[in-house]
C-alpha cells in the first residue's frame, strides 16, 4: 500500500510515543517487581519473578532496538521530504509493512505480559 511522506511520518510519531510508554511502563512494572522480590522468598514466587525480569529485560531491549529503527525510518523520510518538498502529500511510498508487525507484535506482547504480571501480583499480593 502507498502512503504519503505526511501520512507515513505521522505514524513514526505515534510508534516513537508508544514506544515512550514501554518504556515507562517497563521501568515501572520492574519496580513493581522488585517490591514483590524483597518482601517475599518462596521459591514459587521467586521464580514467577525471575521470569518477569528476564521478560522485561528482553522487552525492553526489544523497544530500545525497534525505538532505533523507527528513528531511522522517520529521518529517511525527513530527508525524503526535504528533497522532495512538492511530494509530501502525494501517496507515492510503499508503507513498511514489516515495521508495522513489528509494532503491532511488540503491541501485543507488551500488553499481554502486563497482564500477565498484574494476575501475578494479584495472587502475591
């Protein structure tokens, strides 16, 4: 599908400030985590922890490696827009579809492992 230099840097905004939010989520919910670790020493609890840190630690680099590749692909399209001023808002650039899964993956996972942590919590808690 074709978009416009407009259109497509636009979405690169919006995944940079979701993206942000991982982020913030991440450090966030890694507090979390560690509240739960110093207040309890069951082995069962220590090994749902050890999970959501190994989890959380592969997300976060996860977010920082896509968090770079969006940067990237929106100064491509700066510069593009730069050579090309006339063409901004002419659908002429094929969307990168495999940075749009990506994205919606790391949506998905992201989401689903919150949930997956806020259960966890609920039964330590």
């Amino acid at each position: 599908m074709k978009d416009s230099l407009a259109h497509l840097h636009l979405i690169c905004e919006d995944w940079k400030r979701e993206l942000d939010f991982f982020k913030i989520e991440i450090a966030y919910l890694r507090k979390r985590l560690e509240e739960i670790a110093s207040k309890n020493t069951s082995m069962d609890v220590l090994k749902h922890v050890e999970h959501f840190e190994n989890k959380f630690s592969i997300m976060a680099i996860h977010v920082d490696e896509l968090d770079h590749d969006v940067h990237l692909k929106n100064e491509a399209l700066l510069k593009e827009a730069a050579e090309k001023p006339m063409y901004i808002n002419v659908k002429m650039i094929a969307s990168d579809e495999n940075l749009i899964d990506l994205m919606s993956d790391t949506s998905t996972d992201f989401h689903a492992t919150k949930k997956e942590f806020y259960r966890f919590l609920s039964n330590v808690m």
